[in-house]
C-alpha cells in the first residue's frame, strides 16, 4: 500500500540503463564526414546493467538518443568508445554496427564510430 490509501504497487521501476552524450558542438577530435559540420551530437558511453543486456535495453538508449539527437535538428551521431582495454572495444563493434554506425577512421582501439541520425532511427526503428 501507497501511503494507507490501498493503492497497490505491482511492479518496482529500477534504473537499468545510461548514456552520456553531448548535442552541443565540441571538436573531439573525430571525423564528422563533409556536409554535417556543426551539425552532429557525440554519444561517449552507453552501459546497461548485467541483467538488461542482449534484451533491447542497449538500443532503446541508442534509439531516444538519437530521436533527442533529430528532435535538436542534428543530423549526426558519433560514438566515441571510452572503454580501458583494446579487447572492450572489440566486443561492442556488433552493436555499433546493429544500430547503423560505421567506423570514423581504420578501425582500432578508440576508433569513432558514427552514422546519420535518420540512418540510426530507420535501423532502429526496425528492430522495435
């Protein structure tokens, strides 16, 4: 019961799920392709907890990021991976590329990787 007026509670709301991003112009050192300019929001990290992942959790951040990212009249995502160890990277690279990004530059430990907004939101779109 909810402060004694017999409303029940059936279900608990935990946080499973984050992301840092930036929607405002930054020079990160990556490579936004030609035509994008300011243009374009940089996402650093997307963590789900243990139990949310390989669920959707993961794409459903990617997916309202870049529906914030369309809403703001951006028209570019870059993913910056800030993870410690080479081989951390490696096991993301499926997701990244589930969600429509490809990488920035040769592909290695701290590549970027990044696609058009609307590219994101239609390969995400589909997966929903």
């Amino acid at each position: 019961m909810l402060g004694g007026r017999g409303v029940g509670v059936d279900r608990v709301h935990k946080i499973i799920g984050g992301v840092i991003a930036d929607f405002s112009y930054g020079d990160y050192g990556s490579t936004v392709p030609p035509g994008h300019g300011d243009n374009h929001a940089y996402i650093f990290a997307i963590a789900v907890v243990p139990e949310g992942q390989r669920k959707g959790a993961d794409r459903a951040l990617m997916r309202r990021v870049a529906e914030g990212a369309h809403a703001a009249g951006l028209s570019f995502l870059v993913l910056m991976p800030q993870e410690r160890r080479a081989d951390d990277v490696s096991e993301h690279i499926a997701f990244f590329r589930a969600c429509g990004l490809s990488s920035l530059a040769p592909e290695r430990y701290m590549s970027p990787y990044g696609a058009t907004v609307l590219e994101i939101l239609q390969r995400l779109r589909l997966d929903s």
